[in-house]
C-alpha cells in the first residue's frame, strides 16, 4: 500500500502532540470497510488540529478512504478538568505509513460542526499555553 506522504508540511492548523483515545469506523469504499469487518476500531490520536489528526491503528488503510471518527476532548479550567464530547467528525485519510507494529494515518477533516471545530481550537490553544508555562513538561504526552 502506498503512501502520498512526502514528510513536507501542508497542513492549515496548527497541530498539537496528543495522546488520546480515538474510535473510528470505515465509512468507504466497502471494499476497505470489509477489511475491518465493518466494526468500531480504538486507535490513538498522537496529534490534533481543528482540520485535522494524525492517528496509530493496527490497520493499513488506503489513502482517500473516508472514516467516521469520535473521540472526547477535555478543558482545564484552574482547578477544574471538564470534557467535551463526544466530537463526531468525517475525515480522509491522506497518507498511511507503515511502522514497526502499526500505522501512522494522517487524517484531514471532511465534515465537523462549527462546535466541534471551536473546541478544537480551544484543546488546542489550551495546550500550546500549558506547553509554553512548562517547556520541559509535555502535557499531551
């Protein structure tokens, strides 16, 4: 399976490393939704932007497949830890590279909500802050 990705940045958001849990499910071709069995797959997001993720998954996906994606995403209010979700979003895989034990898919958003791109935007610029307030602490991670 071959990938389109040249490694060269093209995205339109800027991404944030993250480490969350992600479902997804193949929506087309079938051929492909047939190699899953047509089943919800856990996979983990590694980062995030309001156009789109880049995820982990045990399976090799073609590019230009289209999956229905959810996942939830929490705020930090002082204190307080709340979550958003869950975010229900259509997105286009734009490359696959195979790893060692797994794949890494970059995902480009297709249909999102105004909403949901808001907290995205909102994660995002969260944790860019917290980064920034503690340079040797990753949060996302």
């Amino acid at each position: 399976m071959g990938s389109d990705y040249s490694g060269s940045e093209r995205r339109r958001g800027k991404r944030v490393r993250v480490s969350l849990s992600v479902i997804y499910r193949i929506n087309e071709p079938l051929a492909v939704r047939l190699l899953t069995a047509n089943k919800e797959i856990k996979a983990t997001m590694i980062d995030l932007s309001k156009s789109g993720m880049a995820i982990f998954t045990d399976y090799e996906i073609p590019v230009n497949t289209v999956l229905m994606i959810r996942f939830t995403l929490f705020k930090v209010e002082k204190d307080d830890v709340s979550f958003y979700g869950p975010v229900e979003i259509t997105g286009e895989i734009k490359y696959c590279v195979k790893e060692v034990d797994e794949c890494r898919l970059g995902v480009q958003f297709i249909s999102i909500s105004d909403k949901d791109k808001q907290e995205i935007e909102n994660f995002a610029a969260m944790a860019i802050n917290l980064t920034k307030k503690n340079p040797q602490q990753d949060p996302m991670s």
